[in-house]
C-alpha cells in the first residue's frame, strides 16, 4: 500500500486493470492480514498524475499506507469483459471501417462505426462472429516503436481514440489471421473461449453511424 486516500488507493504492485479503451476498470478486494477486506469498485488510471487508483466502495474501512494486502478482482465479471473485449476484435475484423466509438461491458457491449448510407446485415455478422469463434484463432501480443505504429496508420481502427504514443512503445493484439492493431485492452487466449456470441441489435445512430449491439450467450 503506497497512498490511501478519497480519491482511492495505490498499490506499488496489482492485477485490477484501470478503465480505458473502453473496456471498465476491474473490481473486486484488497485483503487485510488482520481479515479485513476493503471492497474495490472500480480501477481508475489517473492521466495526470500517472495513478493506478483502486476505488473503494462507499463507506469502506481503508487501510493505512504500509499495510500489505492481497489484491483480489473479480475473475467471473473480468473474465466476461475479457471474452467481450476480444469479441470487438473480432466484430472490427468484419466490418471493415472506421470505428467511431464503443463499450465494453460485463453484461452487454456495443462498438460504433463509420458507414454512411449503408446497412448492416445483422444474421451475416452473428454467424461470421461465431464461425471465428468456433474456429479457435490464437490471441497474442507484441510491441512495436512508436515510429513502426506511425509508419502503419492502418493499423488504427479508432477514428476518435488514438492509441497511447508517447511511451516508446505500443502494444499490438493479434487475433491470428483475423485481426492486428493496437490494443491496451484484456483478452482471452483464443477465441473459443469466447463462447457463443449474439447481436442484441443494429441501430442507426445519425446519419454515418451504425451502432452494434453484442451479448454473451452464455
Ligand atoms: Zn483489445
């Protein structure tokens, strides 16, 4: 435990992922030696100051810069965003165009893309989704320069979000064969591990957009 305040708490070491790249920080417990247990709702990353802020829940006991704890998330909710986040990938690798925005989340995710004047075919895409899916492509990580991700603009997909430049370096998440860019995200080793995927709905928000609405369904 490094820093303890309102704001949340700093660990020099954790597991719990902060929000960013449209997928929810993680959630989940800090476990005291004495038995305590200081329940974490959200992961923040702090863009000014560098901060990795775990977000106790209302009220919660706080510990004392010193304390050592375990840090626990909670593997079932992070193990569906991870299952959901690698989805995207995948719903990214079949349309491809801009994407314009998105969501990640535990119970339902959307990702939003640039198509002006054209339709989506909703039944197309499920059973593509789910073809990779069943097809257990391999997910991996690599880094590449800054200049290497500037000399290959293609490789972003986001048409708002620009992937984190600045650090030297930059993770790219393949989904092999299927898909390849820039990623900070949490994902799951191969796609099967997805499990059977459903498209809530399609919906046309203004005139460019069309928005994509993913289940898990299992
Ligand atoms: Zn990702």
């Amino acid at each position: 435990m490094t820093s303890v305040d309102e704001g949340g708490i700093q660990l020099d070491r954790t597991v719990f992922y902060p929000m960013g790249g449209g997928q929810p920080g993680d959630a989940g417990v800090l476990r005291l030696s004495d038995g305590r247990e200081v329940l974490i709702r959200d992961t923040r990353w702090d863009r000014d100051t560098g901060a990795h802020l775990h977000i106790p829940t209302e009220g919660a006991d706080l510990p004392t810069v010193g304390d050592t704890v375990i840090a626990e998330i909670d593997w079932p909710r992070r193990h569906r965003l991870m299952r959901m986040h690698t989805a995207m990938h995948l719903l990214c690798s079949l349309i491809p165009e801009g994407v314009t925005g998105g969501a990640v989340g535990a119970e339902k995710s959307r990702l939003d893309f640039n198509l002006p004047g054209q339709t989506l075919d909703k039944e197309w895409l499920e059973e593509n989704l789910n073809r990779l899916v069943s097809e257990d492509h391999v997910v991996s990580e690599s880094w590449i320069t800054d200049e290497e991700l500037a000399a290959q603009p293609e490789l972003v997909r986001t048409m708002s979000v620009k992937p984190p430049t600045g650090a030297g370096r930059v993770r790219l998440v393949q989904v092999a064969g299927v898909d390849l860019q820039p990623c900070g995200g949490t994902h799951v080793r191969s796609t099967s591990e997805i499990g059977r995927l459903r498209i809530a709905k399609i919906e046309n928000k203004g005139k460019h957009n069309r928005r994509v609405n993913l289940v898990l369904e299992e």
